[in-house]
C-alpha cells in the first residue's frame, strides 16, 4: 500500500518523478511515480549495491522482459525498463487490486465461479508465458494481483530462482516455499508444469485460505511439498480431481496450462463483458479494489524527515515509515483530535502553497507571514478541564461549560446540547457520541449514543447489571470499533473494575479489576484509552501526591500486562500521548515509556540546560505526538522536536524570550508551523526556520489540531476560535 | 468517460483536457465536464463548463458561491478561472460515476440497499447544508457523482443558473426536468423543498432508470419515501433529516458524507470505477505520449 517516502529515497527514477513507496525488500524498493506526461506509474529499483552484480543485473533485465511478455492482459504492462542504469528500474502499470493473499483476508474464501474464473485466467496468462519459454518459477497468492477486471501476474521469480544459494537460505530469501514445485524444492528445474503445480496450489488458496501443504517452518515445508499429499479439504468438489492431478509429484503427470484452463470450463460470462469477473467477487474484495482505485489519486503523504543525527538502527526507521494510517488511527485516545494522526489521505486544494516539493522558500523571505484570520469565532467558554475539541463524524463536540456541545465545524454554531456534567462519563469514537446513562436514572450501568440533533440520550446499548448505575465517577473512557471501555464500581461490594463491553451485541466482553478512586469526588482515571492491542489507564493521583498510577491491559482479554507509578510536575497531565509503541510524558524530562511492558524507552532532557524556568519545577510541557516525531515545549525555551523513535533532539525553536510557555497546553502541529501557547498567546513555529514567525495574542486554555479538517481550534476562557492549520 | 470531440476544448485555463466526464449523448448535464491535466503532468483535475446555450455568467456566480462552500457530500469547485465568456472550475479528480453511468454500468436500475445508501448520504449532505441556509439547487441524476466512498453532489446551483421560464417547460441546458419541482415553472424560487423534491426524482432514477416513474415502479420499500419527496406540495415535502431516518434507519447523522471507508458496490460498478482510474492513471498529455 501506499506509504512515505524516506528521507533517502530518489527524487526521481529515469524519467519519472517518485511519489511515494509501495513496497520494499531484499533486492530493491517499488515506487509509486509519474512521468512527465502525467502518467501513473509503478518503478522497480534494484539496489544499487546488488547491480554491481551482472548476473543480478541480467536477470533484472529477463524479469522486465517476461513481464513484456505477459502483456497488460493477464500481468502489468511494462511502460519503461532500463536495466543499464546504475540503480536498473521497471516502469509498469499501476495495478488496482489487492494481491490474492489480502483478497482472501478481506473477502474470505473465493466462491467456486470465481476461483474458477481466476484459475482460468491466470492459466491463459501461464500458457502465453510458456509459448515463449518462459518460466514464472515464482508464482503464490501475493504475486497474484485480483482486479476487478481479472488476476494479473506480478513479480517474475527469474531473478531469484537461480542458483542454490537461495534453496539453502530458504527460509529469508524467498519467504514461504508453500507453493513451490516439488522439483524446485529439490533444487532441480522447475519448467512450465512446476508452474502448474504453483497455480493449482494458488487455487487451493483462493478456494480455501490455505495452501495445499499448510504452513510451519521452510524446512518442514519443503519437505511436504516433495513428499506429502496434498490437504484439499474445502476445496469444491468438482475442482478436486483437476487440482489433484495438477498437484501431482512427477511433473509428467500434470496437464498443461491449455489443458488447465479448458478443463476450468473458462468464466461464466461473455468474452467481451467488462464486469463479468468483478461480478463474481466477494463484497470484501471489491471494497479493496475501490480502495485502492481511489487512494492512488490522493494527495501523496509527505517524505519523512531524516532520522535523528545519532546512528539509528535502520530497520526500526523502516518500521517507523511503514506505520499505517490505519494503525495510526487504532490510537482511540486520539478520537480527540491532533493525536497521532497522519495527516494526508485529505486532498489537498492547489491552489494553496503546501506543495510537497520544495519551492516555498523564496515565499518566506518576501512576505512575513501574518497571524491568520479566524474562520469562526464563537462565546463558547472553556471549562477548567476536559476542554479538548473532539471530531465527532464531520462536526465538532466540546465542552462549554458544565453542557456537551455539538458544535459545526464550518460555521461554529452549536448544533445540540447534552447536559452531562460530569466530563467523565462520555466519549466519542469519532463518529459517534456515547455517554454512560444519568447516574439517578437505573440501578444498573449502561452506555448510550447522545443524539447528535437533541443531544439526548438513546436507548441504552449495552446494559451492564453487574455495575452500580448510581455510581456519579463510573468513567466512560473511550469507544473503538464498537467496543466501550469504562471503569466502574462493582453492584455489589466496593471494586472497581476496567470493563470492555461490546455495543452491537450489548455483552461485556471482559474486566479486570482496578484501583479506586483515591477520594471521594473525583473519577477513578485521569485518562485512558486504547492503543493497538492495549488498554491504557492512568489512574488519579491521590491528593498531594506527586504520581500517577498508568497500567496498561491487553485489549484482547484485559488482563494487566503491566503497571506502574509514574512521577508527574505542575499539574497532572489529562490526556493520552502516545503513538503505536510508547506514552510520552513531559514534567521534569520528557519520557518515553513502551507500551509493550512500561520500560523507559527514553528521557529527554535530563541535565539539559534549558535556562531560567521562573522557578516552575514542571520543565517539559505536555508533549504532542505526530508522524515519529514529539514536539514539547522546553521550560520557557521554546517548542523542541525530538525523535520519536531514538528520543534525540531533532532541532529545538530558536530565539525565543520573554515569553513564559503555557506547560499543560499540548503544541499542534501542521504542515508549515506548530503551534505553542504561551503568557502573550498562540505563536506559530516554522518547523523549517525553527523560528516563531507570529503570535496571535489571546490566552489559551486548549490548543487542538485537526490535520484533516485543516483548522487549529483554539480555546480561550470565554470563547472558542477555529484557524487554518498550515 | 469518453473520447474528446472535435468541438471541445484543447485546453481549459492551464489545463490539457484529455477526456469526458460524461457519456457521449448524455442527457440532463448542466454543465461541460472534462478530464483534465496540468502541462507539467502534476494534477488531474475535473474540469467543468457552463453548458452551451447557458448564461455562462449566471453559471460563473453559482461556481464561486460553490468554492466558498466546504460542504461534505458537495463535489468541491477547488479553482476557479476563465472569463466572463468563458468561464470554468476545477477540483482535483477522483475517479467519479455520473449516477446515469452507475446504472449503465451496473445494467439497469439499482438494488434496493444500494439506492438506500446513496439517497441516505445525499439526504445527509442536504440536511447539513439547509440547517447553514445553503440550498444546492442543482440535484439530478447527472450531477450525483459516485465515489469508491459514496455519493457527492456537483452542480451546484444549477437550477438557479437555468431558470425555468413560464413558457416553457423544455429546459435544454438545466437538470433533467423529472427534478425540477412544479413551484418552479410558476416562478417560484429554488429553495431547500425543491431540493428534496430533486432528491426524491434522483431516488426514482436509481431505483428504476427514470426520474418521473409511475407508483408501481419503484419498489414497494422505497414508494411512501419516494412519493412524499416528489410532492406537488413543497410543504408535504420531508425534510432532508427525514429522509435519511426512513432510507437509512439508526444511521448516525453526520457519519455518512463523510465515510472513509469505501461503500459496497456491486460488482460491475466497482469495475467501471476502477476501470476509469486505470485509464486516467495510464493517460499521458497528447505531447507525451511515448
């Protein structure tokens, strides 16, 4: 899928300019890129390190060859090749369709016309690639491209199915050898009918979800495919003798592809009709297809920025950009706005000057830039705490005072009202509102939807006896995928237990007991949320007390995984930072803790003389998370950029006094600036001069971001105002 | 998308148009939509304008209201040029069905949940854009543009921009007449009810291939909804809110113009979208061409 570039990435490839990265591995990287003419292209790139070896180089050369061969039919259409180039590139077709492998996880098992289509299809293609000898010799579900107007074959295993260095290194150099020929798996030639083998177990795939020899470790694996029968079960009956006798051990026993694809009886619909074959997908597939047909046209994410000066070990900058924007968005804390999420994916207007090249430069010398102009500017007053901005669907919920309020986004104009006071007992996941039901209302617990028209509740969708409904500080933390998670108090006895309970089907799903609430009037948690697999819980500290106690539970059963005490300076933080892999804190360092087990993974800023503080002993103000990189701002220093990753400083704001930085406000970040609050008002920080370039004068209370909606909220005591995010 | 014809345009601002949004012989397109690129090959854009025989000025005013507006469910007017005689907008492409090529596409009228779906989005999109005083006035089958992540509403203003005269009901360059409420012929003005009455004969379309079929047509499920919208009384007409809580019952408000994820479409639709990214992606500027 379509992720960004690295900082080390080409700019361009032949005559292509690079746009984004689609996949990458042992032998070179895969580029979304267009030409000149605007034509949208794949670019294959060998390693530069591996085309000083000519046969590498030669049989890159015979890959782009094949695929000639194959044509745009049945594989990828070669736009532009040059083997001889010292980093040797393939220009195709951008294929729309997910491989096999996605296709099934997505859809499921085929239905039996579609595997059959397929087949069919995929042996045209096979016969065309054997007329002209040649062999695909690597042929498995993820080299099989499910569009909807048929497969197509991608990836040519020429160069890396010579030679025996790759059968000893099996396991790394080719991935699984479930559908490998056994001839191949013996380390003999694998011709056109090793080919049919592969085909009839990318078959077995498509109608089962398993290879006809299973998983398990390449050794085992090989010595199945040489020696063991085939598992068909599930396969459709009819396709069981054709499949069998493909699968047979002994090459000559198999039927050529001509055969193959009469014996699969051809599709089910005419020659010429289009959607013949798109009509026989399962929905999960086409909804892949549409996808993908869609997101190549989006505005391409941004480079990442070079890792942090320090040596950073090169696979985990790699992990770091395959991040996606879907596990990004798993980060359900973040339903509050400015989390960790990705911008792009939005299109963006051309007309603005966020190009993604470089070029603006000469624009920041002439004119300096202005505090914008608000869009919206409304009396809406921001509570003490809890006075984040939330996305709810495409309009805004805040907190105006002791209500919840619907607010539109584009004019500001509150559109519903709900009068729960306790700011601790509702939560959005982003596209809805929830709130747990008044605590004067029943004798058990339950979690309704606020009606995004009246701001009334609805009828409870999950009714939860177990739990005392009179309970005023049961806290509803957050609602992902149809979960809830909120902590509670036990109908009988004193616990207080972190609860996950599903909304579709109105059942708990599990809970795990937790600390009460340290006094009498105030909710058992400061914040929580779910991250990936895990369930984060902050618990409130005691009064006077100088820790927070985080634990954080698998989302999956909600057993603790782990838990611990945690100092915090100034006030305690009140929402979740964190991205897929630590929790970030600032107080007297800025740390970085790993979710997987609590461990420190970092601390920043321990010894760092960060100049005279006023005397505060909180240093580090509450941290943004955004795109691998934390912004915090530094005593009365300025905003730092520090790595996510490493937790190495990147650059730190440069000329900035007199100025006392508001520690509890989390920064926002854009594309051009972040934004600070500090004792004069907001000040937008250039993330290339690391130079504040205005201050829109005010007294912040929240500063929330909203990269896709391209607005900067901005609450103030008594009023709340929307500004373009740049 | 179609082949350009000798008599449309090579260029469109800073624009090389490449195709036609529309089907040759397409009926009830208020305005010329073309497939378009920038000379350095780095935007694809939708390129729109005024339809012929249109007042190009009237057309001109309607799509510079429409780049003010970001309505979710509204297809964007994201720039605007041209002249006076001239006029044009663009927004940057997307692979996008006119509903009239959905349907071809598909072969015939659409199933059931399908026209559920995209007359619950538009009614969403309607009903955020009433509650801020903004009427589109321009809803007909030509101008619901599919999305691999549903429906949007172009032509904006349409209505408005070919006034309707009393003498006559032809209405050459405007919306499909089947979406032109009554009030309008007698010189009433293109208000939020001819909105729903446009949405009810978009509804009908999508559901039996025309946008003034008789009762019996349309499937059982859809009459009541479908009827009350294509009310001769604008005041017996349902407010856009309505309308999504009888097509789409229990849908949040507020979730669906806005979706993320891609809709489910039948098969063939998804290929003929697919089919028209592919092409735009494979397409080069004529002097590029390899």
């Amino acid at each position: 899928m379509i992720s960004p570039l690295l900082h080390d990435d080409p700019y361009t490839v032949g005559p292509f300019r690079i746009l984004a990265r689609l996949g990458g591995g042992g032998m070179g990287t895969v580029y979304l890129a267009r030409s000149a003419g605007g034509r949208t292209v794949a670019v294959k790139t060998l390693h530069t390190r591996l085309a000083a070896d000519a046969t590498l180089r030669t049989r890159f050369r015979l890959e782009a060859d094949a695929a000639r061969v194959v044509g745009s039919e049945h594989g990828a259409l070669v736009v532009d090749a040059d083997p001889q180039a010292p980093t040797p590139w393939m220009a195709t077709e951008y294929v729309l369709g997910p491989p096999l492998d996605t296709a099934v996880e997505v859809g499921g098992p085929l239905p039996e016309p579609a595997v059959r289509a397929l087949g069919a299809s995929l042996a045209a293609g096979l016969e065309q690639l054997h007329r002209s000898e040649v062999v695909h010799r690597d042929l498995k579900p993820s080299n099989v491209l499910v569009t909807a107007q048929g497969p197509r074959i991608i990836d040519f295993g020429i160069a890396r199915a010579f030679g025996d260095e790759h059968l000893t290194n099996v396991g790394n150099a080719v991935g699984t050898p479930a559908f490998m020929s056994p001839e191949q798996a013996a380390g003999l030639e694998h011709a056109a009918a090793g080919d049919v083998f592969a085909l009839a177990g990318v078959l077995v795939f498509a109608a089962t979800g398993r290879g006809p020899f299973g998983g398990g470790a390449p050794t085992d694996l090989l010595y199945r495919v040489r020696f063991g029968d085939p598992d068909l079960g599930g396969v459709p009956e009819s396709l069981l003798p054709l499949l069998a006798r493909c699968l047979a051990k002994d090459p000559a026993q198999r039927p050529s592809t001509t055969e193959l694809r009469t014996a699969l009886g051809g599709a089910p619909y005419a020659p010429g009709d289009r959607g013949g074959f798109a009509d026989l997908l399962p929905d999960g597939v086409l909804r892949e297809i549409s996808r993908r047909s869609d997101d190549v046209w989006h505005e391409p994410p941004h480079r990442l920025p070079p890792p942090a000066p320090v040596e950073a070990p090169r696979a985990e900058t790699a992990l770091a950009a395959g991040v996606s924007r879907r596990r990004l968005l798993a980060v359900a804390g973040g339903a509050l706005l400015g989390g960790g999420l990705l911008g792009g994916g939005g299109w963006a207007l051309f007309g603005g000057s966020d190009d993604t090249g470089g070029g603006t430069a000469k624009k920041d010398a002439v004119d300096r830039p202005k505090p914008p102009t608000p869009l919206w500017s409304t009396p809406l007053w921001c509570p003490e705490s809890g006075g984040e901005v939330m996305r709810v669907g495409r309009n805004l919920a805040m907190r105006a005072g002791i209500v919840l309020c619907g607010i539109n986004a584009e004019s500001g104009q509150s559109t519903w009202q709900a009068n729960i006071e306790e700011i601790w007992r509702s939560a959005t996941d982003g596209n809805r509102m929830y709130a747990l039901r008044g605590y004067q209302e029943a004798a058990s617990l339950a979690v309704c939807e606020v009606a995004q028209t009246s701001g009334e509740l609805g009828k409870p969708l999950v009714e939860l006896s177990a739990f005392a409904g009179k309970e005023q500080y049961n806290q509803l933390l957050c609602v992902l995928d149809g979960t809830a998670y909120l902590v509670a108090r036990a109908a009988t006895g004193k616990g207080w237990y972190l609860v996950a309970a599903d909304l579709r089907t109105g059942k708990e799903h599990w809970r795990s007991p937790v600390d009460d609430p340290p006094a009498e009037n105030v909710p058992p948690a400061l914040f929580g949320g779910v991250v990936g697999s895990r369930v984060v819980l902050c618990g409130s500290p005691e009064k006077d007390s100088k820790f927070i106690h985080l634990s954080v539970h698998d989302k999956a059963d909600g057993h603790q995984l782990w838990q611990l005490a945690e100092t915090f300076a100034g006030t305690p933080p009140t929402r979740m930072v964190a991205d897929d892999r630590n929790l970030y804190l600032g107080a007297e360092t800025l740390t970085a803790r790993r979710l997987s087990d609590g461990g420190l993974e970092w601390m920043f800023g321990n010894g760092r003389d960060v100049g005279d503080s006023a005397g505060e002993e909180r240093r580090y103000g509450t941290p943004t998370v955004q795109d691998g990189v934390v912004y915090c701002t530094e005593a009365d220093r300025g905003l730092v950029s520090v790595d996510a990753l490493s937790g190495t400083l990147n650059w730190q704001e440069q000329g900035l006094s007199g100025r006392k930085s508001k520690r509890e406000v989390a920064p926002a970040v854009g594309k051009k600036y972040a934004y600070c609050a500090d004792d004069t008002g907001v000040r937008a920080v250039d993330l290339r001069t690391r130079k504040a370039v205005w201050t829109y004068q005010s007294e912040p209370v929240v500063l929330t971001g909203d990269p896709d909606g391209g607005r900067l909220y901005l609450r103030l005591e008594k009023r709340t105002i929307a500004l373009p995010l740049a | 998308m179609d082949r350009l014809r000798q008599d449309d345009p090579a260029r469109i601002g800073d624009f090389v148009t490449l195709a036609r949004l529309d089907a040759d012989g397409s009926r009830g397109v208020p305005e010329r939509r073309y497939l378009a690129r920038s000379a350095d090959g780095g935007h694809t854009v939708v390129a729109c304008l005024p339809p012929p025989g249109g007042d190009p000025a009237r057309w001109a005013a309607e799509a510079q209201q429409a780049a003010r507006l970001t309505q979710p469910g509204f297809w964007p007017v994201a720039q605007l040029g041209g002249t006076a005689g001239f006029p044009w907008h663009a927004a940057p492409y997307r692979p996008a069905l006119p509903l009239p090529a959905v349907l071809a596409a598909h072969g015939g009228p659409l199933p059931e949940p399908l026209v559920r779906t995209l007359g619950g989005t538009l009614a969403e999109a309607l009903a955020s854009a009433h509650v801020l005083g903004i009427v589109h006035g321009g809803v007909c089958p030509a101008g619901v543009l599919l999305t691999a992540r549903g429906p949007l509403l172009a032509c904006f203003g349409a209505t408005r921009a070919n006034p309707m005269t009393e003498t006559s009901s032809a209405h050459p360059t405007g919306p499909d007449t089947g979406c032109l409420a009554p009030e309008l012929a007698a010189g009433g003005p293109v208000d939020r009810a001819a909105d729903v009455y446009a949405l009810g004969a978009v509804l009908a379309y999508a559901a039996t291939g025309h946008t003034v079929p008789e009762r019996q047509e349309i499937p059982a499920g859809l009459r009541d909804i479908v009827t009350a919208c294509r009310s001769r009384d604008p005041q017996g007409r349902p407010e856009p809110a309505k309308v999504l809580a009888e097509l789409l019952p229990g849908a949040a408000y507020g979730g669906l113009a806005g979706a993320t994820e891609p809709l489910s479409l039948p098969g063939r639709v998804v290929e003929a979208l697919s089919r028209q990214s592919a092409e735009v992606l494979a397409a080069a500027l004529p002097t590029h061409e390899r």
